[in-house]
C-alpha cells in the first residue's frame, strides 16, 4: 500500500512540472528547414502583390510596381512584376531574395549566429556570405521569430557601407500563415528610398506551371 501512495505522490506531483519549452534549432540549415515547413498542407499559392516605392532623394520619383507573387513545393518561390518602370528595376530583386529561403542555399555561406533582440523579441539570426564573393554585397542577415519560423527581418549590407532593411507582417488566410505586407528602407549610395508593399488574396493549393520559376 505504501508503495502504491509513493507512486501516486510522484504522480500527482510530475503533473506540477512546467512542461520544457521546445528549444529552437541552433543550426543555420535547420532554422531554414522549419521557415520552409510553416504550412506543410500548403502545396502551392498565387497573390497579386503592389509596392509603392518613394524616392527620398532627387530625383524623388515614386515609382508603383504591380505583381504576381508564386509559391509551388518543394522550393519554388517567385514574384514576378508586370509593371515595373525603368529606373526601377533594381527594387524587383529585394522582393525574390527576401522570400526565398533555397535560394539562399543555393548562393550563399550561412552561419548560425545566436539570438538577437529585434522589436522587444528574441529572434535567431543568420548570416550569409556569398559562395561567389561580392565586390558589391559584404553580407546579409536574416532575423527569425523562433516560435513561428517566420522571417521578420532581412538585412543587406553593402561593402559600400549602404543597407537595405526589409521587414515583413504575416496574417492568416484560412488554416495558413500568409505574407501581407512589408516595408523596406534603402539606404545606399546615390539611392534614398522607403518602399511598402500590399498583398492580396491568395489563392491556395492551386495549379502554377513550372515555366512562371524560370529565372529570367
């Protein structure tokens, strides 16, 4: 009998234990691996995306950019922009190199480099380099809500000392965690500029041809 109270005791008394939180991953390619499994039921997605860039600096054009934003698994990811004017074509890039998680596999070095307070949130932190060095690119950092794998921040310093901050928002559309807005401050050298961008609704697990992921 006092064997059978010991154990009950024990029992009642492990019921009090906090459970552990789940350790975030500490690998750089781990961290990479859970941003790309958020919606595991989500196979594929189209949105309409627009961005309205500012030019801070003369000859403080406004440029307004009109899109279609791609998502097919495993790693196909691609915003293609339909209207974009001229002088503005370098702001099209940001938008490819901020969503694509493989692509930052497949072109740079990433290093794991700890947590890091950002907006009063602890958030992992990767650095990359890339693979083929950049006269032009010193380095990029990405900043990583380590509860939900979304990407909140990414950074691209230039060996120049320029620096373009994006930052993005998230919503939920149906059972998935979506993207919805972003806002980007450009920093560079002869280029002053903010750019905010909308998304609208997606439409999910849909049919995406494979031709809209050719790399123009």
């Amino acid at each position: 009998m006092r064997g059978v109270l010991l154990a009950l005791v024990a029992a009642i008394g492990a019921s009090f234990v906090p459970a552990q939180a789940q350790s975030p991953e500490t690998d750089a390619y781990a961290v990479i691996a859970k941003i790309l499994d958020r919606n595991p039921s989500l196979t594929s997605y189209r949105a309409p995306v627009h961005v309205d860039v500012h030019m801070t600096n003369f000859p403080f054009l406004s440029p307004k950019l009109e899109g279609t934003t791609y998502f097919k698994r495993p790693n196909n990811y691609e915003v293609v922009f339909t209207k974009v004017p001229s002088y503005a074509k370098g702001f099209e890039k940001l938008f490819n190199d901020v969503g694509d998680p493989t692509q930052w596999e497949r072109e740079q070095n990433i290093s794991f480099d700890g947590t890091q307070e950002v907006y009063g949130r602890p958030m992992l932190v990767l650095t990359m380099t890339k693979k083929i060095h950049s006269t032009i690119l010193d380095h990029t950092v990405a900043y990583i809500d380590p509860q939900t794998y979304e990407l909140w921040q990414m950074e691209w310093h230039y060996t120049s000392g320029g620096l373009i901050t994006m930052r993005q928002w998230y919503r939920s559309e149906g059972t998935f965690s979506v993207l919805s807005q972003q806002h980007a401050d450009i920093n560079i050298p002869h280029v002053h500029a903010v750019a905010d961008s909308q998304y609208g609704t997606y439409q999910t697990n849909i049919a995406v041809d494979d031709s809209v992921f050719t790399k123009k």
